[in-house]
C-alpha cells in the first residue's frame, strides 16, 4: 500500500461571472488576488486572509442555482474564525444576509451558513480550541 501526506492545497469553484465573484470574495472576505491569468474570463487563486486559498474561474457550464447542501458532492466552503457574532455582524455590514440560524458543529462549536452572490453555501464555523478538530 503507497502512502503519501497530503494537504488541502485550494477550494475551486466555478463560476458564471469569475472576475465579479473574484471581486466579493475580496472585497467582503478579505481575500488577495495572488494569480490572475489575464484571460477572458479571467481565473484567480485568492488566499483568505487567516489562510486558505479559493481559485476561482469561469464556468464551463452554467447549470442553474447550487444544488443544496444535502446532495453528494461538495458542498460549502466553511470559514473558521473566532468569534461567530463579531464575524455576522462584520458580514451584515457588507450587505451579507444570513437567512438561516446559527446551528450545532459537527465536531463542537456552532455554524452559521450564507451564500455567496451566485448562490454557492459557505458558513461560518466557531469551535472551542479543545474540540479535537484541528486548527
């Protein structure tokens, strides 16, 4: 048996309008543009600013709204931070609209989930440092 370590290197997502998509990212998550390929529609690879790295890029397809979190696949982008209440609010004033409460963890702490302007689900996750999840 080969093993290998690995790990998660980017999140993609592919999208109707890459270079607006690209813009809220940055402008509501705080996000930097580190690569752009210049093209028409352009791509991106964006680093968050507490880490992560999401490429954005146009879509091949455009197939209608995301499929709900439910359905096999990936799903969401989930954001961790410190503070739940403080990261809503920060959000709110940046026109984010949370339309769902703040719910239980898998793993400990609590989630609160919204959507990104062409529909894609992220959430926010806040979890006590002894959760076991890693950090």
């Amino acid at each position: 048996m080969i093993r290998f370590s690995a790990s998660l290197e980017h999140v993609g997502v592919a999208a109707r309008d890459s270079a607006s998509l690209a813009d809220w990212y940055t402008r509501v998550l705080g996000a930097t543009v580190r690569w752009t390929n210049g093209a028409t529609p352009p791509a991106f690879l964006l680093e968050l600013a507490a880490g992560g790295v999401v490429e954005i890029y146009p879509a091949a397809e455009i197939t209608g709204e995301s499929a709900p979190n439910g359905r096999q696949g990936i799903r969401h982008l989930a954001l961790r931070i410190a503070h739940l209440d403080t990261a809503r609010a920060a959000l709110e004033s940046l026109g984010v609209v949370f339309t769902e409460p703040v719910k239980p963890a898998g793993g400990g702490g609590k989630v609160q989930f919204f959507q990104d302007p062409e529909g894609n689900l992220l959430h926010l996750v806040e979890r006590p440092y002894d959760a076991g999840v890693p950090q």
